[in-house]
C-alpha cells in the first residue's frame, strides 16, 4: 500500500481552501449592502469561483510531471472551448471535448 495517499500534509491547505470558497459564496449574504458595490466589483466577485476552478483544471491538464505539456486533454480543451464559444452552449462544448479525447485516445493510443 502507498503510504502518499494516506498523508495528512494538505489538509491543512483543503481547510484553508474551503473556508476560503465559504467567504467567497457566503458574501452576499453576509454582508449588508454588498449589492450596492459598482457593477464591476461585483462581476469581478461573481467571476472568482470560475476562474479558481479554470486555473486547477489547466494546472491538471497542461502541466504533467512537473512539465508542460501539450496532449489528448490539451487539444481538448482547445476544441471544446472553440465549440463552446462558436456555440454559446457549454454542455456542447464539453460533449465536444470528451469525444475529442475519446477519439484520440483510440487512435493515438495515448
């Protein structure tokens, strides 16, 4: 058995992290008059969760053993993100990517 998956270094940083995603989406209701911040403050506060959550995800895809790289998931995300923009639809754009990934994987043995 690996004792790695059984470390305890990073709770610590999961507590940290959730209570940091807590602050985050409990703002509003915490703080009275938050709705009356200007209009880009409050963008820039809606736009905090998607862009934490698009920087771990880039982190798992394009950086691999502590090197980017470019593979199947890589040229994924590109097509799905293409799609997903061409589109104006998510879902589709993440349907796009996993099939993306399914079929170069299969092909490329990847």
């Amino acid at each position: 058995m690996n004792n790695d998956l059984l470390s305890t270094d990073l709770v610590p940083l999961a507590i940290l992290g959730g209570l940091g995603t807590y602050a985050a989406r409990a703002l509003p209701m915490l703080v009275p008059g938050i709705d009356r911040l200007p209009p880009a403050v409050l963008e820039y506060l809606r736009l905090i969760g998607p862009a934490v959550l698009g920087a771990i995800a880039a982190a798992s895809v394009f950086v691999q053993g502590g090197a980017f790289t470019v593979g199947p998931e890589a040229v994924a995300v590109f097509a799905g993100a293409a799609v997903g923009r061409w589109r104006g639809n998510l879902l589709l754009g993440m349907v796009v990517s996993v099939l993306v990934v399914l079929t170069l994987r299969a092909t490329l043995g990847a």
